[in-house]
C-alpha cells in the first residue's frame, strides 16, 4: 500500500470513528427510544406511538421506511426522505442527529433492516433502544429470514433491547419472542385487538387494524401518556401513505369500492384484510381482486398462486398484473384454481393502468368491492393513484 493509499485509509477511519461517537452522543440526547420491527404494520405503529407521545405532552421525533421513508418532527410536519441509491441503515444516523436537534425527549423509529444481523447492528450499534415493539409475525421475506415463519419470529427478536421490554401484539408465535426476550435478559408484554373496541376504530378516517391502536396504546400508557388523550392523538395523526382506505367509485350505473391493500402481502395479512372488509359478505356485490407482481419476489408470486386456488373462493375475479403473471396462472390453475376467474394483464406501462380500470368494469355488473394487494412498486403505485383519482373517500368527500 502507498503512502497516500495508507493515508487516505487512515482518515477514513478516523472520520468514522468521529462520525459514530457523534451519533452515539445524540443517541444519550435522547431519554426514549422505540424501535419498531414486525411484518406487518410497523410504518403505522411507528406513526400511532408518535402521535399518542405527542399527545401526552413529551416531544417525539418519529422516522418510517415503509411505503415512502419520511421524518416525523414533534410539530406533526413530515419531511421526505431522499435517496439516491438503495435504503441503507446508516441514514439512521442522520435521523438521530435531527431529533437530537430539535431537543426531543422521545424518538420512535421503524427497522429498516430484513437481513438478519443488520437487524441485530440496528439495534445494538444504532437505535440502542429503551423500549422494544414487535408488531407480528407473518410467512413473509421467507427467502432471507426463512425458511419458516418461526425462523422469521427469531430473527425480528434481534432488535429486543437487552435488559429492557417489548411491546407486541403476535399471539401464535409469542412463546418464541418470550423465549428470545428471556435469553436477552428482557420482559414482554403481549397485547392483543380486545384492548380496542370496535366503536373506537371506527373513530378514525381510514381502515385501521384493532391489534395496532392496541399496541401503540399500551406503549404510550407505559410512558406516562393518558389512554383517552393517547387515542386521540392517535385519531389525528396523519396515516402512513401505504394505509387501507376506501374509496367508492360511481361509473355511469356502476359503483365500485376500491381498497388499497397493497402493503399486505403475505397471506395471513391479506386473509385479514378480507375478513375486515366482507369479502363476499354483501349479496350483490362482486369482489375482484388485483394482484400486482414483482420479479423479485418469486416466493410471493408463488404464494398468491397458493392462494388463489385454496383460499378465494368468495372471491369472483383475480386480476394480474405485472412480472411473472403468466407463471402464478399456471400454477394456481395447476392447483385447482378455476381458470375462467382469472385475467392477466400482464406486465403494463404505467400509462397503461386504464387497462386495469377496464378490466374492473367488465367484471363489475353493478356493485363490486375491488382490492389491490402484492406489491406497491412498479404499476401499484399508478392503481392506486388511478383509483383515488376518480374515487371519493369512504365518508363520500371527493379523494384529491
């Protein structure tokens, strides 16, 4: 090695290691830290914690990854967060370094890591949190923290703060989490939907899951916030981009109901979401589901496969839409699925999502309940923007 490569190696390293005890200060800064993993939901539990901390009076910094990565200031004003190339757990730095800043009290922050021990340098490197949540668990992302979804609920319990308490409303893999707590020296507190009534949920302005109000009400009453005033800061906040809404479509002598349930992408998520909004309950109305897929995620192509021939059969039409359509229609057909129920679209420009619409109004003979589930990216994000364009919210008010 040069002198100047030697040099240059040296400053680097010196740099980091500035850099890092930097963070490590505006960790100290900061007496609450909550770390948010899970499946499912945690883009929305992060925002539920914020809003409920901010209403009881403790300034709160929030961050989330989910459908769009975005900063969350004590005021309630969000700030996107751009990147340049791929997502990369050190911006982690950055965000801590801003609520350090704005002098905040409480920072609840949502994993932005899958593999298994970038979960783990998250926590013990990074976020070093006071308070540990875990949302759930489900058969998702198998091909990293698999192969089975008790391989899944090992790992997310890398980010269990040693010593300290998780929060979590799993209930089927809870003995795990317990198990993997204990080891760390950590106590859990498992929630479940019951804490929430149903009247309550329906209080707020968009579909919201019982299991995450719940949670995010028990970690906010831990940290001294009053239950009444923690929901209804919670009612207020501003839901995450990617969260289930309705929006109600009238076409000449059509009416259309379109969920955007595109974050739930496993099947137990998806099974759920069903069951929340009737999926062949009402006499009448059709139920079309559309099913957008990317390359990357084979496994989860070949699961809605699964699904379509083993769990839809309250569902009348399956729309495609994507990569690797024409592969998930053999093998759900090759497993039972009746073939005359399916239409691929296949892989659409996104000035093509009128295509889509289309196919909804062909298969809608007067009434239909449309839900959009898989994955947001590519043509997912145009569906979605296609519908709530033309559609009004569930309370009638014209979607913007």
């Amino acid at each position: 090695m040069s002198v100047l490569a030697a040099s240059l190696a040296g400053a680097l390293a010196a740099g980091g290691i500035w850099e890092y005890r930097r963070h490590l200060a505006s960790v100290r800064a900061i007496p609450a830290r909550i770390h948010v993993n899970g499946t499912r939901g945690k883009s929305s539990v992060t925002r539920l914690i914020a809003a409920g901390l901010r209403a009881g009076g403790i300034r709160t910094f929030a961050k989330t990854t989910g459908t769009e990565p975005r900063m969350i200031f004590p005021d309630g004003r969000e700030e996107h967060i751009p990147r340049p190339g791929r997502a990369n757990i050190i911006e982690q730095l950055k965000v801590f370094r801003r609520a350090a800043q704005e002098q905040c009290q409480a920072i609840v922050i949502e994993c932005m890591a899958l593999q298994p021990h970038i979960q783990w340098l998250a926590e013990h490197r990074i976020v070093k949190s006071t308070l540990g949540v875990i949302t759930n668990v489900r058969a998702d992302h198998l091909d990293v923290m698999g192969p089975t979804v008790q391989d899944v609920a090992r790992f997310l319990c890398a980010t269990i703060p040693p010593g300290g308490l998780v929060f979590t409303a799993e209930r089927e893999h809870l003995r795990i989490v317990e198990e993997r707590a204990a080891g760390a020296g950590a106590k859990v507190v498992a929630c479940g939907e019951d804490e929430v009534t149903e009247e309550e949920i329906r209080t707020f302005d968009y579909i919201e899951h019982r299991e995450n109000v719940a949670l995010a009400l028990r970690v906010a009453m831990h940290c001294g916030v009053a239950r009444a005033a923690a929901l209804e800061g919670m009612r207020r906040c501003t839901p995450d981009p990617g969260v289930l809404r309705l929006h109600r479509i009238r076409f000449f002598q059509k009416e259309i109901e379109f969920a955007n349930a595109f974050a739930a992408n496993d099947r137990d998520s998806t099974l759920r979401i069903f069951r929340r909004l009737g999926v062949g309950a009402r006499p009448g109305r059709r139920t079309i589901v559309i099913f957008n897929s990317r390359g990357d995620r084979i496994q989860r192509a070949e699961q809605f496969a699964d699904m379509i021939a083993s769990d839809m059969g309250a569902v009348d039409t399956v729309i495609l839409t994507g990569d690797l359509t024409g592969a998930v229609v053999n093998r759900a057909i090759r497993h039972g699925a009746p073939e005359e129920k399916i239409v691929d679209l296949g892989d659409l420009a996104g000035e093509q999502v009128n295509v889509v619409f289309e196919a909804v109004l062909d298969a809608t003979p007067e009434r239909s309940l449309v839900v959009g589930v898989g994955n947001i990216g590519g043509l997912g994000h145009s569906i979605v923007h296609y519908f709530q364009n033309r559609g009004e919210d569930r309370h009638g008010a014209a979607a913007s």
